[in-house]
C-alpha cells in the first residue's frame, strides 16, 4: 500500500543516512558542542541572514514547543494559539503541564489566526477591567503551515509581529513542517523573513527530511535555553546526531529541494483530483491535501492508498487528508489517480 | 586522540547501523506503533521472563527519570536519591520541574544507598511528629550502575524492595548503563531480578550501543502512561527508531556482548593500572575505572588519551574518570599503558 | 452608597465576630486539629449525612479550586469547565499553573453545562482515535450557582454523577456561593445529596457570612490532602480561625439563614424590578440578579446604588448584575426601587 | 496550663481585634484596593524609608515563600537556602511543587547561612565545568530569625546583598517572625535596612500579633506580582482583613511594642533558666528559647508548662523548644520558674 497518511512514516534522506554512517565510527563532543552542530548552526544563521541568531536541536516537536514556551512565558503568562492549533488540541497538555494556559481564538478555514481576530482579542482582554484576575497572553502561537495547511503571508506575519510589539508579546512559530512551506507556490514567506519577525521559530526536521530533529532559532542569544532545554529533558546527550542531521539539510540546499518534491507532488495531487471533480476543503498550497472523497471513490482508494479520514458525512463522503512528503514520488501520485480511475 | 572520557560520544553498533539503513526505505506506524517497536518490547519481556511487562522506548536518560518519576509520583510525594545521582545534580532540576523534591541521603564511597541509610532515614521520617508538612516519600531512585561505577547486589536490592512494600514505596532503578552491569564480573544481578523487584526500570540505550533510546519497564501494565510521556514531550513521533535499535540490541544477545566488550576493556585497564602500582577510588567493577595518577602520569596521558579529571589534588595528582564502551578495544586499552610507560 | 456591587465587600455576621472575640484569648492547637475545628468538621459531616466525610478548611475560592484539582487529578488529566466557569477565566491560570488543562464546554445561557454536553463531549472525545494524544478528562468542575446564577436540579446532578462514574471521572462542585443555592425557591439541591453525588464539593464561607474560609468535603476519607494543602500554602497555621466560623455557621442553622436572607431580599429585588418592567437576562432563582437595565435607570442608579455592568449595550441600557448577601436588608431593597422611581 | 510551644496558637492583638470589629459593619473595596491597605501600605514604606517600595498582603508564611519565590525565579532557577530552612523541610515541598529546586547549604549551630558558605557554594558551583547541567542559583532565602533563633548582623546582610549582587542572584527574607528581630538585643538590623538590603522580604504578622497575614515588601514596584499571586491563590478576596491588621499594627509602633513585649519575656525566661544553670543550645537572642532540660526538670514542667521537644537524649535530658510571644506575660514566665523550683 502507498501511505499518505502522515508525512513523519519514513526515515530520512539518503543524504543523511550517509553522514550517520559516515560519522559513526567516529567521537564527538556532547551535548551539542560538536563540529557538526557548529557547521549546522552557521549554515542556518547564514540562511536567515542573521549572524546574532542562537540556535539550538531538539528531537520532535511536543518536546520543542513545551520547552520553548515555557522558556520565554512569565509564569502568570499564558500563550494565544488558535483553537484547532497543535499545541491546544494534540500535544497532551504539553504546555500546561509547565505551568501555562493556552489561550484558544478561533481559527480561519485554513486553521490560521487572522492578525483581526488577535488584535480585537487583545483589545477586549485590556479593555476588560478584571483581566488582572485572568492569564495575562505572553505570547503567540502560530503554525506554519497550520495543521490545515494554512499559509501565512509576509504581510499578515508583519501585522502580528506589530501587535505583538504593541501589546508586549513574543511571537513564536511552529515549522514543524516548514520546508513545505518554503517550497509553496506563490509563498512570500522565506527564513529570512521569519528570522526577522519571529522571537523565535523553528526549522522541522522530523517531518522534513530528517530522522528526527527540530532546530530551534532565536532572534537574539539566548544562553539561558541551554539548562532550560537540559531541564525539560531536550538536550540530546548525542547532540552530533541532530547536529549532522541539520548539516546535511543545509548543505546544497537540501530542505529547500526535500520540500520542493513534496509540494510538486501535492500540486500534481491536487491538480489531478481536481481534474476529477474532486473538491476541497480547505484548499491548500501546503504538503498536506484535503478533499472531499466520494463513498465510491473512498472503496476504490482502499486497501490501495493509505489516507486519514477527518470528518465523514452521512452520505458516505468523506473529507481526508492525503500528505506528500519528501520522499514521495511522481510515481506514487499517478497511482492514486489509477485507483481512482480503476 | 583516543578518548576514553565518556561512553555516550560516538554513534551505534554496526548492527543497529544496519538495520536502520535496511529500514530507511519503508514507511512505518507512528508513535510506537510499529512492527519493530513490537518485536523489541516482546523480546524485552522475553529477557526479563515477564510476558506482563509494560515497556515504553524513550529517547534520553533526563527525559526518562523525569517523565517516569511524574508518572508514579502523586503531587506531594518525592523521590528518594542518593545526594550524588544524578537526578540529584546533573539534570538541572529536571524533577523539580515536574513538581517533585528530590529527596537526598548520604551514598556510600561506591555511590551507593545502603538498604540500611534508606531503613533508617524512613523511621527517622516517620517518627518524626512534623512529617505530614514534609515531602513524603513515594518512590526510591537507584542507578545502577552508580555515578561512581557502584553496583548493588541481588541481597541489597532484595532488602531495599522489602523497605518499599514496607513503607508503600514505588521502586525505580536508572539502567543508563545497565549493559556494563549485566556484564559485570560478580554480580548477581540480571534483567529478570530487575524486572521482578522494580516498579519500574529503564536499560539504557545511549550510553550501551544505541545511537540513542532508553526501554522503560514497568512490571505491570501502565497503559496511563501513553498520555504521560506525551505530555512530556517523550514520545517520538518515529518511534521505530527507537524500537529497531533495541530491537537490534534484544537480538542474539547483542546488548550483552556490547556490555562485555566494555567490561573486558575496563577489567584489562584496571589490571594494567594496578600493574603501575596505580589506586583506584572508588574500586570499580563497572565500565567507568577511577584511578588516581600522579602528575607524572597526567603528563604522559595529556594529548594522546582523553578522560575526565574528577578532582584535583595539591601535589598536582588527580583522580580520573576512564570510560570504556561497547566500542573500546584492547588496543586502545594498551595505548593507555603505553602513554603510561613512555 | 448602598453597594451591591459584589457579596464578598463585608465582614461576617455578628454571630461569627462574637465567637472569635470571645475565643481571641485562649491558645488553640495549630493547622485545624483545635477543637473548634473538630466541632465544625461534626457538624458539617452530620448536615450531610454521611459520617465518613472529610472536611478541611482552606482560605479561599481560588485556592480551593486549585488545590483540590491538584490533588484528584492524575497529571495527564484535565478537569472539564464551563467555557465561563471560574477556574476558567477568572482565576489567573491557578489550575495551569498546576500543569492541569481546563477543558471548556460551551454552557446555556445559565452559565450550567448541560448533561447532555458533557455526554456529547465525551462520546466524542472517546471517538476519536488520536485522543491519547489529547489531554484526558479526570474530573468535572461545576459552580453552583454559576456565574450566572444558574442553578442545578437533582436531576441534572444525579445524570453528571452517572456520565463520571460512566468514564471514570471525579464529580467537583465549587460552592462557593452555596448558602444562596441551599435557600433558593424551588431547588431540589440539599447538602447530603451533594455529599452523595460530589467526589468533592466545598461549602462558601467567603461570600456567605464568614469573614474567609470554604470547607472542602470529601465523600470518601482524604488523608493526603493534608500534605496537598500544605504544599498549595493552603493549611491555615491557625486552623482555629477558620473551624470556629463553620462551627458557628452550622450552629442554629446560622448558615441557611443567612442564605435566606439573601435570596429573600434578590427576590423581593426581583419582583420590584419586574414590576417596573425590567428584564432579566438570564433570569436567576440565585442572590445574583442579572437585569437589563436602560439609560434612564442606569442614570436615577448612578451615585446611590452600588452594582457591576456586564454588558453594555449601543443604545446606553447595560446588563448589571446586582448581588444581595447575607447583610442586605429590605430597606436596601427598597432604596434600589426609590431610586428607579425618583 | 501556659503554653509555650509555638507562638501562632492564639489570636491577635486587642488593637487588630477592635478595628475588625469596628470595620466588620461597612463594605470595603476587593481584592487589596480598600483604604485599610491603602493606609497599611503607606505605613509600611514610611516605616522602610522607601516610596517606591511595592507591598502586597498575603495569608500565610508556606504560601508567601512558594508565591513570592516562583514569581523571581526563572524556570531554570533555584533557591540557595539553609538545609534547616523551613522552606527546605517543612512547607511539603511547596516550592518545589512550583518548580524549583531548593539548594541547600550547611547552616551554622544558628541556623545562619554565613556569606563564607554562600560564597565558597557559589565559587565551586560556577568553577565546575557542568554546572549548565546543574540547577542555576536564582535566589538566596534567608530567615530571620532562622529556625534556631539565629540574628543575622548588618554586616552579615551587606555581604550576602553583596554576593547577589556579584552573581545576579535575588536576595528573599523570610520574616515571619520579624517583630521579634527587631526588638532584640544588640541587633543592628532593621526595617529600612531590609528595604534597601533585600530585593524583597516580609513582615510577618501571623506569628507577631495579627490573626493571620504577611506583608511582602519588594524593593522596586512589582506590577507582575498581582497575577503572580492570584495564580497561586494567594489573593484574598477580602483584602481589608489583611490591610487592616498591618494598617493597626503599624499604628503607634504596635508592632515594635508587640514585639519588644516578647523578646523581654524571653530574656526573663533566659536568665531565670541560666540562673538554675540551664544550658542552651544554640544561644538565642529571639523570642524562641532552645534550653537543655534535665530528666527532673522535665518531669516538674510536664502537665503545667507545654513546649516543643525537639531532641531527647539517652539521659532523660532533652533539647526543648520554649517559645514567647507578643501575649506572654512576665507572670507566665514566673510560673516557668515555680514549676521548676516546686
């Protein structure tokens, strides 16, 4: 069965498995000060255009966006998340587990949380005379792409990060698929960009490319997120194993051409399901695909095109999500048109 | 430079290599889910001949102290700890972050809790009228081997169970190294001793031929503890990762051989020491040997073997930490005497 | 001004004064174990009917609410909440910052969570396959009265109670205003079938007579609680002063007095209101009474009588709440209409 | 029979019991807005010397120290504080129920930690090449007087702001027993002093002649502490209950009177022990008494005196406890002596 039912099913990139094997005979420093951290850390920084960013490696995503938080959070400070956000709905309580309430605004279509529905949240939070009784917001919580395959645009992330000037808050976001979206058609988001606008986001590996890994970067140093990930168990005793891994993704531009086939992929995807009749719901520019099946299209994809089914209807239609990924193939699309077809 | 400064500063066992490259090219379950993680929990419980065994694959040994000791902890409970373990020093209050004291006593010179230090500190504890404002105790924390290469003993661990049943205590034995233990000329203690007196253990990964993964054992079922581990940001979304290596490790007996290689290595450095008239301090049976050198001998080691100075002494004589693992060889052992001997 | 802004802005009844005056001179034992607390303990067990309650006293709502979460909850559960519920909005993240979610439900207007919500919700959540992911529901929080002065039926409790024994979850009532619930027209609620059906309730002292205080009882014998309270800083070194107040509230039926007296007086409020063509949004059987009321009213109001504005409407009506307490008089009634008809 | 076991078992001073009793008619602002905190704040930083000072109420001692502790500290942070610190043993693990790990020191025989000892605790922590590993020092936690009676000095004070100053840390008083230090004999530390020495410190009142309620004082405004301690449920919503305790006893020098009123007893107490050739251990210059008592001795108090036993010794002696308080007498003193001469 073809599998596009998650974009984190596989390994890595044979570019990667080659540096693992080629520095496994080999002793590193730990915890992070090895030689392949440091290359990784400056291919980044090269890559944001930001020579001050402090960049860190922490294995999945959970683990990143709980130690994040509650590494900038007060502790009387809750983050603003949009309702259907990772972190508010699938990550088991991750942040409340440290300390701190996630804030719910109801999303968009595309689970993104427009720049309006922030700032009038934020004006009524103030203008409420009992909000000192309340959590006071911290920080934002954006995804990118969100867990519906919503895209931010330069402009609206400029209008966040204003707000987030205005009203004191730090703006953190969450790449976990990030290489997706920098590969996106008609996307004016780029590293530099985030690098500018965010206080801190990350770079995902795990689903990106990588055997697992995330990289977080910070605008400015940050040598406090050092006993601050150790604390919450996110330093890696190995930290040459996601040191090498990043390495590899930013050498030859790596993460940028791993995302440009998994969105090629979901293009070709999209444009052929359309050309089917197939609609969807939301449309998306990102890796991650959401029509809405037939009863008979869904038979035909069974047992042949592994998906997630996310909401089914009474007539025996169903909205589904279909990922591309890396390491998915031209090949692979055209066999979900032949089930179809079939 | 051959370093013998710590046991978790290079990659995996060729076997683990291997099968990881095998398996780069499919797709696997996510979460644990897999076809691998299966195999390993089942040869895991084979081991420890408790086919009830509950077993988890997390990614570090920070990570896993904290997120078991939260998982079995009530909210006012602590966790008893010699003062030198390293939950005690060395995790930057990654269980205080959880919530949880860490309770201290006094170790022995081996770093070890006699059974009789933790008898007496719980009669001390509840004789004293006060308690009920104190942090009671909940759980026993031991590592096995110690900081200081200690290993208990079938009896004392058997008493120290006997004192947990006793005063309603959860037992949890930190196996970072269990490999060097298991291998370990002597003991009397083995996975199915383990298994049998511990709530809950772990058998290292990291730091025993694994690129990186602990196995956490609970003696019974712990199906709270999915949500546990995810919420600490502990569960790894390619949990096959994890589940090939011990897989691997579980398999003709590799995860014993990679501790003996280690053992043979670090019996052959002790002889030869004691050999150049060198004392040990602590005596050790595990892979980590502590030999006091002269300043004489520093010099003659400094720049050709790496290790960890512990302590230094006015007449310029140190004690030392000399590692060895599963990847040591006697030629590296006898380049030590060389150094020594030039 | 007549100020019924708010019920927690006086002292305590005379009755309670007078005890403390007269007990201000002795020595009693520390942290609730003097005989004042006993006695109340008594009393309160003998009001409910179940002799194998255990009752503490803690200061206040805020804290109670946080305390008693912290202490049923299993780290990875969350407690379910009315989206206007107290614990979450009005109580700076307290439950959070125990690393316990809120999870919200959208109440009636009454501020209530319907049974048939909480069933949906947990129909639902136990659905969907990814819910080991989510936090886990451990416990239902429910105000009685709301926020809103909405007020449970026996019914309605009895289906809550079987939906938690259903899932396996603990049944909370926060009483903090439960004097006025006890005295309410029409309500089928009493003390021992809360006793009966709450895992944990408490009984208000704050805004029902005491000068602080709430009674915390537990329907099955607690002893943990003790170390849980004392490490929320929520054990009283001078237990005394707390115990004494209950056991002066549960003397003479002083407490279901003093909730007469209140809800004689909304009511009384109510009717005159009504009688001058007022409406209520929602209506309330409680000591909270909700009117919309218009710019003239609010006009005549202004200056004399004190009271909070909810909501304010663009044709300058407001919904108010005004509260009567156990102090209020007839007169203070009669003031609020006097100034309406000025 | 006279109690002398501790000095928190009775009520307040006739001065805080009148002006309850006067204020209990009228309704006051919430939340620590009414005058009588308004009034008691004023008093508080006249008495400081400090305009700028910030003053927050709060109920109790176990709840100040998590409160005001958790809101100084970054996550990563711990609190340096004597092993004998009450903190450190007797608050049920309520910091470290926030968070944080609570560093512990060797106090002296006083209970003191000296600048020597923080000093040497902080060189070696930073000289060791794994402190990011460890817990960071955040905060050092004085009290004052120390479990044992201990009197810091001024000079003691000046060197510990200074070791704060040199290591970023915050310096946190605990004063729950304050009015006693500052009437001691030969102290020359006092209230402005702690303002300037301190980044923040309380005035306990519990133990010194109010009911309940401890006035923190941070040295620079603290707006953040609002939230900060609402979430912990230190918030009472009857503010004026604390306000006007603190507004009475900083009124004609109640609380230097309530004060001195102790700590002459005790030095009564003192020399008419030595007089009978009691020994002490430690020597004590605060209102808490640490005589050896003899087998005989004992038995003539027993049943006519009440204190603390704090240690027994195989002779039938024992380390006892006699504590005084604002409301000991001269005649309660007297009665110590008669039981011993009877």
């Amino acid at each position: 069965m073809i599998d596009f039912s998650c974009d984190y099913n596989c390994g890595c990139a044979p570019e990667i498995l080659a540096a693992l094997t080629c520095a496994n005979g080999a002793q590193h420093a730990t915890y992070g000060f090895d030689s392949y951290s440091a290359a990784a850390k400056e291919k980044i920084r090269a890559a944001i255009g930001n020579p001050g960013a402090d960049v860190y490696f922490l294995v999945g995503g959970t683990q990143t966006n709980a130690t994040v938080l509650s590494s900038i959070l007060a502790p009387w400070e809750g983050v603003l998340s949009a309702a259907s956000g990772h972190i508010a709905v699938h990550e088991a309580g991750a942040v409340e587990a440290t300390g701190h309430k996630v804030l719910t605004l109801e999303a968009d279509a595309y689970g993104k949380l427009s720049p309006g529905t922030i700032a009038s949240w934020l004006e009524s939070f103030f203008a409420d005379g009992t909000h000192p009784h309340m959590v006071r917001p911290g920080a934002v919580y954006l995804s990118h792409p969100t867990e519906y395959g919503g895209l931010y645009t330069a402009a609206e992330l400029r209008v966040i990060r204003a707000l987030c000037d205005e009203y004191g808050l730090r703006l953190f976001l969450d790449g976990a698929r990030l290489a997706y979206v920098l590969a996106a058609r008609g996307t004016d988001v780029d590293l530099p960009l985030l690098g500018e606008l965010c206080d801190v986001f990350y770079i995902g590996g795990t689903k990106c490319g990588a055997l697992c890994g995330e990289a977080v970067v910070f605008r400015r140093p940050q040598p406090c997120f050092f006993p601050a990930h150790k604390q919450r168990g996110a330093l890696l005793a190995k930290g040459y194993l996601l040191g090498l891994q990043f390495d590899a993704l930013f050498t030859d531009d790596l993460y940028l051409r791993l995302g440009a086939q998994a969105i090629d992929c979901a293009m070709a995807l999209r444009e052929g399901l359309r050309a089917r009749g197939v609609s969807f719901f939301p449309e998306s520019n990102s890796n991650q695909q959401f029509p809405v099946l037939t009863a008979e299209q869904l038979a035909k994809l069974k047992g042949r095109i592994g998906f997630e089914v996310w909401r089914s209807f009474p007539d025996g239609s169903a909205l589904v999500r279909l990922c591309t990924s890396w390491r998915t193939t031209k090949a692979e699309v055209e066999a979900v048109f032949a089930a179809l077809d079939s």
